[in-house]
C-alpha cells in the first residue's frame, strides 16, 4: 500500500504548520516549476494521472468481475499535523500484517493483488445529515457536540484483484479487524464502465 500524497518539499507536519506559505506556493506554482502540494489542482490531478496509470499497468488484464474497490476507515484523527502520519504509519503495518496472515492461512490469497493509498477527508459536523453516516462516524471518534471541531477521517482506497477468493471471503479477511459496520467496504466496480473507465475516474 502506497504512503499518502503529501507535498514531496515539506513533511507531513510541516504541510499543517506552515500552511500561511501553501497559498503563495500553489500560486507560483508552473508546469516546469511544479509546487508538488496535494493541495494544489494541478499537482494533484498529475499525481492522481500517475496513479492511474500505474494501476492499469497493473489491473489492466484482469477480468472487471474479479476486480473490487476497498476502502477501510481508520479512527478519527482531531489534530492531524501530530496524529495522521502515526495512524497512516500504524495502520499501514496493521493492514501489511492482515494480507500476511490471510496468505499464510490461506494460499488462494496468494493470487489477491492489492494496490492502494491512504487519504485525508476533512469532516465538519455541520454538514453532515445522514444518520447512517452520522452514527459511523460516532463510532469511528467524532464529536458532535456544538463546540467541537472539525475532524480527520484517514482511510484507504484500493483496488483488489481476486480470482479464487469470493467478494465476502475477501472483504472477512479486513472486517474482522475493523469490526464496526461499514468501516470495510468491497465492492464490485461498476459494470456498465470498462476496466479502464473504473479506475481512471
């Protein structure tokens, strides 16, 4: 599983930290100059082109039946320039660790190919109406209270390839770590796109 994107010319702490110059560099931002921020459109939008393109290296001759998408939810992070890179880094090895077992417990597992990255979704309690996900993310540690603030949500997409091993088997080998409903979810990509469509948008 590959590490987060952050601006490849400042830590991950610093990116928080020194977030009054982020501005003035995304702005100067230029084709032969680029600022490398995650910040930043342009830079992201590159960076997200070379992922896609390294996963169609990948999954390219795959059947689209036996492809799945994965994201896992990680515990809400309130302080993200002191926190995020532990969790990131804890929760890399923890998954490192459940593809491991499932492989020595099973050798169909051998045959799963998985590539993926972790992610950073800010959350603001306002803005979130729905029960359902209202009530995961309580689970997950956010606060809802009128005085709270908002929270970090680090996850994890990826793609998996499996073709031995069905779509329960698969998405079992995480949810019985992450055990709160809907902190695992595996699904087919979607039929009416190409293998290509799917992982590119």
């Amino acid at each position: 599983l590959s590490p987060i994107y952050y601006s490849t010319k400042s830590t991950p702490q610093a990116v928080w930290e020194q977030s009054d110059q982020v501005g003035l560099r995304i702005f100067a931002c230029t084709l032969t100059n680029p600022c490398q921020s995650a910040l930043c459109p342009a830079c992201r939008t590159r960076k997200q082109d070379e992922i896609s393109k390294s996963n169609l290296s990948l999954f390219g001759n795959f059947p689209i039946e036996h492809v799945y998408f994965l994201t896992v939810l990680f515990p809400i992070q309130p302080n993200p320039h002191i926190t995020v890179p532990a969790i990131i880094q804890q929760q890399r090895q923890t998954l490192q660790k459940l593809i491991y077992k499932a492989r020595r417990s099973d050798r169909t597992f051998n045959d799963v190919v998985i590539s993926g990255a972790f992610e950073i979704d800010i959350k603001c309690k306002d803005c979130i109406t729905h029960s359902t996900s209202k009530s995961l993310l309580q689970q997950l540690g956010m606060s809802f209270r009128t005085d709270a603030s908002n929270a970090f949500l680090v996850h994890v997409h990826a793609l998996v390839y499996s073709a031995g091993l069905s779509q329960q088997a698969i998405r079992k080998v995480f949810s019985d770590h992450y055990g709160i409903k809907r902190q695992v979810l595996l699904k087919k990509l979607y039929a009416n796109q190409s293998l290509s469509e799917n992982i590119t948008h």
